[in-house]
C-alpha cells in the first residue's frame, strides 16, 4: 500500500493546533466527525501519520482521512482547513 502524505502547507495547519493546544472539530472521511484537543502528530513506521487528539481519551487519527479541520478556540490562528 502506497502511503500519501498530504501537502506540507497542511501539515502546517496541524502543527499549529497542536502547538497552540487548538480544540477542533475534525470532519473525517466516510461523513464521521470528531472533536478534541489537538495534541500531536505522530509516524508509524510504516510511514501513515497521526494526529493525536484528546476528548476524554487520546485518539490517533490517520491524516489522509481528514476532510477537514475546524477550530473551536477563541482568537485562533486559522478558523477551518479544508482537506480535500
């Protein structure tokens, strides 16, 4: 299986709300949703990426199934990133 990363100025926006503790609304592929504090990214070593979310328990979250990325922190950088 042939891993596709997503474009660098996206994994920017990830980054940010990570590093800024963002919460975010996470629309996912298949029309599921999620939300939870932004915590981290993280490789595996089959080279799929995670961003790490908190919402009561940490979930990774694969980031070629996100749609798009909404932010719910006041004052923040971005307000929503579409994906795809």
């Amino acid at each position: 299986m042939k891993i596709e990363p997503i474009a660098c100025e996206l994994h920017d926006y990830i980054e940010i709300a990570c590093m800024y503790g963002y919460l975010v609304k996470l629309t996912l592929t298949e029309h599921r949703s999620l939300e939870g504090k932004a915590i981290d990214v993280v490789t595996e070593q089959d080279k799929r990426e995670f961003l790490v979310i908190d919402n009561g328990e940490r979930q990774k979250i694969e980031l070629s199934e996100i749609v798009e990325m909404e932010t719910r922190t006041p004052g923040a950088k971005f307000q929503s990133i579409r994906f795809k």
